[in-house]
C-alpha cells in the first residue's frame, strides 16, 4: 500500500463517506499507538470523556450525548470496559440514576493509553500540520454537535 495515496478518479461528492474514509485512516493510527495498552480508540474515548468528567460523573445518557452516540451503542461499548473492572455503573441515592465512574484501575489504565494516544497524535500533527489538525477538529466538533444535521426534518 502506498504511503502517500491519492483519490482515485470519480470520488464520491458525499461527505459522508469521504468522512468515513477518514475516520477510519485516523482509527488504524490511534487503534495501532493504543495495542499494546489493549484498548481500542474508541474505549479510549469513554474514558477521556470521564477523566474530564470525573468530578461530576454523567449518567448513562450524558455521556451517551457528550460522544455523540446512542444509549444502546454506549452500553454495548461500556460492557468490557465494565468486565475489565475499568468502569462501574453507580446508581445515584437522589434519582436512581446511573453514573459512569472510572474506577482506580481505569484511571491506571487511562494513564498508560494517554502516552499511548499522543503517540498517534503527534503522529497526525507530523504528517497533516499541527493548525491544520486543530481547524480540522474545530469543523469536525461543529459538525458533531449541530443538531440540525441529525436528521432531514426542522
């Protein structure tokens, strides 16, 4: 495989799948740095997510919102970092809620993945340009996070 493919005539106008194809070019880079940690990039976004909230742990749903994802795909992506005994699901005394917590071990476990990760992500700088990369994420974030691109109705 060449290391500086080009598109290949005709591509597709959808953004969608040009953003497919991105993605996952940026999941074998983070998915290669975080191997030998066992995780995998997207465990490691569970994770990061509660490191950052790890002062007011989100219930089920706001960490299902905050990664942009639906409740059955966090719970089907939370079940092995639970059997790792990475997480735990508390149940609030107030509301009967259940908050995702980092456990010791996760937060060990975090530690070791984030040297891991800024391998990968002083990989990226390297090859695309450290403004690039922080305009590119500032569009992707933008993206992400407008409500009106989650379906065709107003």
């Amino acid at each position: 495989m060449s290391k500086n493919r080009k598109p290949a005539r005709g591509v597709s106008p959808c953004n969608a799948t040009a953003m497919r194809k991105a993605s996952r070019r940026l999941t074998q880079l983070y998915d290669d740095a975080l191997e030998p940690c066992g995780l995998r990039s997207t465990q490691f976004a569970i994770l990061a997510e509660l490191d950052r909230r790890s002062l007011e742990p989100p219930t089920m749903r706001q960490l299902a919102d905050a990664l942009v994802m639906d409740r059955s795909a966090l719970g089907h992506n939370l079940r092995p970092l639970e059997r790792d005994e990475l997480i735990a699901l508390d149940e609030s005394e107030e509301d009967r809620r259940r908050h995702v917590v980092m456990t010791p071990q996760g937060k060990a476990k975090f530690k070791e993945a984030a040297r891991l990760w800024q391998t990968a992500q002083d990989r990226f700088y390297e090859v695309f340009g450290q403004s690039q990369a922080t305009d590119l994420r500032a569009t992707l974030l933008a993206i992400a996070y407008d409500e009106r691109l989650a379906t065709l109705r107003d």
